[in-house]
C-alpha cells in the first residue's frame, strides 16, 4: 500500500533542482513519487529534465505547458492576461520548444491530465491546475473553503493536489477532506530566498493526512549562469538570484502579491 509519496509542481527546466528534490525524497523513504505538470518554462536546457524523471519513474501529470510543447501550440496557455506577463512568457515559452526533442515532446504529449490513486484510505486527484482547467489558478487568498470543497465532492476526491500558481499552501476542509498547492521546483515562491519547494503528502489511520512541505537548497547559482549563457532574460536570472519574481507579477492577488518584493 502506498502511504508517503513527494509530489513536485512546476519544474520550468530546473533539473538541478529536480536531482536535488529526487535525492532528499529517497533519503526520506517515499514509496512513489509524481510531477503536477509543466516540466518546462523558465529555465535552461530543457532535454536534461527528462532523463531524472524517467530514471526516477517519476509518474507525470500533464501541464498547460506539456500540452503546448507536445502539440507545438504557438503559446503556452498559462492563463495570463497582462501583456508583460504575456511577454515574458513568450519567450520562456519560444525557447523551450525549440530546445525539446520530438522524443520528449512525444513523451509530453502522452500525459494524463490527471491521476488518481489512493493514499492509505483516502483518494487523491492530482492536476495542473485544478481538476476543471488546467491553466487555473487557485490562490489561497481568493479561494473560499466552501468552493474547495464543493471541487473536492464534485471529483470525488478527499484531497486535490495541484500546482501552476508556483506558490505552495494548503487547506483542511470539512468531512477531512484537502486540498494542497505543492508548490514548485522551477523557481523561488517569491519571498526572498533562493531555495524552492516540494511536497510530501502522507496518510495514517492515526493521525490522517499529513503534508509537509520540504525546502530544497540547490546549486541555483550554477543554473543562473546556464540562463545567461542560454541568452534567457535577465529577469528570469534575478529571480533565481534573488528569491523575488521579476516576472508574471501581474497574476497575483494583492494579498499574495504584498508578501513579496514588488
């Protein structure tokens, strides 16, 4: 029976992050572990992502930007509105199609939109998004409980793990039922620091669901040169610098967005 498992959101290209992340959940005896979409955006090398996941038989949800980037779509979906965020997100967009094989892209293409498992006794949904969109952004602050749990009901789900907002928390509902944003591996949460995130979702009759969310320290200076000699934006590098986005600002709900730098 599978009762502890690590479950990465957004891994935007970072594949130091990803071997780091893999590491520490191997050391912190998972029984499986699962990526919530997005293998690509943001960062360098896109092809170097791959092989961690297979190699760790990490089972993959499919993002708006797997979808994108499988089919050659001509943006990424993200779910922007503003035009600098749509900017940004063109170009971190146009450069990993162009630097993702057919082979992976194939791979992207084959992804489900969603998985369900059990986790002890209870059934969990993973998504992109959230279970309806997959381009969705569900923040903490502009999502009631009530609407949590009529989502969780509506897909029979007793916790709904997602991602996409880059930003991780998470919510007890009524009849014991979650939900949990697990963050991402891609790029910093925008709060200053220059670690990203991971979670690890665990269930016992005892105590019930468990989440923690796990830091992870990796070489980002290592990957903030790979940016600037892959001729991505200077913004994206300050953002792996610093710990504050620079970029896709615009999307935050003001009580998210006061936590930051901007």
């Amino acid at each position: 029976m599978t009762n502890r498992i690590a479950c990465f959101g957004g891994i935007y290209n970072n594949y130091l992050a990803l071997e780091a992340a893999v590491r520490d959940a191997r050391r912190r005896g998972v029984d499986a572990f699962y990526c919530l979409g997005d293998m690509g955006a943001f960062g360098p090398h896109p092809d170097r992502v791959f092989p961690i996941l297979h190699d760790a038989n990490v089972l993959c949800v499919q993002g708006n930007y797997d979808d994108s980037i499988g089919n050659a779509l001509q943006d990424c979906q993200c779910g922007y509105t503003d035009p600098r965020d749509n900017h940004f997100a063109q170009i971190s967009y146009d450069y990993t199609l162009a630097n993702t094989s057919e082979e992976h892209r194939a791979f992207l293409r084959s992804l489900p939109k969603a998985i369900h498992l059990e986790l002890g006794s209870q059934r969990v949904l993973m998504c992109h998004g959230s279970p309806r969109k997959v381009n969705e952004f569900l923040w903490e602050s502009t999502c009631s409980t009530h609407f949590l749990d009529s989502l969780a009901k509506d897909y029979g789900a007793d916790v709904i793990a997602a991602t996409h907002t880059g930003i991780k928390w998470q919510r007890a509902l009524p009849r014991n039922r979650h939900f949990v944003n697990v963050g991402a591996l891609g790029r910093p949460e925008n709060d200053g620091s220059t670690n990203v995130w991971y979670t690890i979702l665990e269930s016992s009759i005892a105590r019930g669901l468990r989440v923690e969310f796990v830091p992870v320290e990796y070489d980002h200076r290592r990957l903030a040169n790979e940016m600037r000699a892959e001729g991505l934006p200077e913004e994206f590098v300050e953002t792996v610098l610093t710990g504050w986005w620079t970029s896709c600002l615009e999307v935050l709900p003001a009580k998210e967005r006061r936590r930051g730098a901007a």
